[in-house]
C-alpha cells in the first residue's frame, strides 16, 4: 500500500513539474501561452479560446510557474523521503542476529 502511494505522488509531483517546466520553457517561443483565468477555469498552458479569458501572471509568469515547478520537485522529493523512512520492516526479510 505505501509503495504503490509513493509511486503515485512521485508520478503527480514530478509530472506536474515536469509539465510546469515546459510551459516555461515555450513561453518565449509561443506568446499564447501564461496562466489563464475565466470562465470559472484556471488553465496554465495555451489557451485556445480567448474570448472571456485573461493572462493572470503576465509578466512574472516565469519566475512564478519557475519557483512552482521547483517547489513541486523539492517537496515531492522530500515527501518520498519521508514515506520511504516511515516505511515498516517486514519481519520475514530480517537477518537474524544470533551467534554462529
């Protein structure tokens, strides 16, 4: 149970890192891209329909989504840390430590 639950927090934090990173990377190349607001929809990425939409970050969108994509990295890292340390031994696989 807890390694299948750090295999998925490892695959939704280091996704969503990962996915965070290249919206950063694109967005000097593709000026459509930024963190879109309206509709009651929050999107970071492109935006297809314009219409009823604004860019909320504008200009510190890239140091924000940077500091974003990095926390996520960092703190997913340190929370597989510490489920892998909370981790109970299984007695079955423990070397029993009686003299020869």
């Amino acid at each position: 149970m807890i390694g299948t639950l750090a295999f998925l927090l490892g695959l939704l934090g280091y996704s969503l890192a990962l996915a965070l990173t290249i919206a950063l990377l694109l967005k000097p190349f593709v000026p459509g891209v930024g963190m879109w607001a309206g509709q009651g929809h929050l999107n970071v990425g492109a935006n297809s329909n314009m219409a009823g939409t604004h860019e909320v970050l504008g200009q510190w969108f890239v140091p924000v989504i940077a500091l974003i994509a990095f926390a996520a990295a960092i703190g997913t890292t340190s929370a597989l840390r510490l489920l892998m340390r909370k981790r109970p031994r299984n007695p079955a696989y423990q070397v029993s430590q009686t003299p020869v």
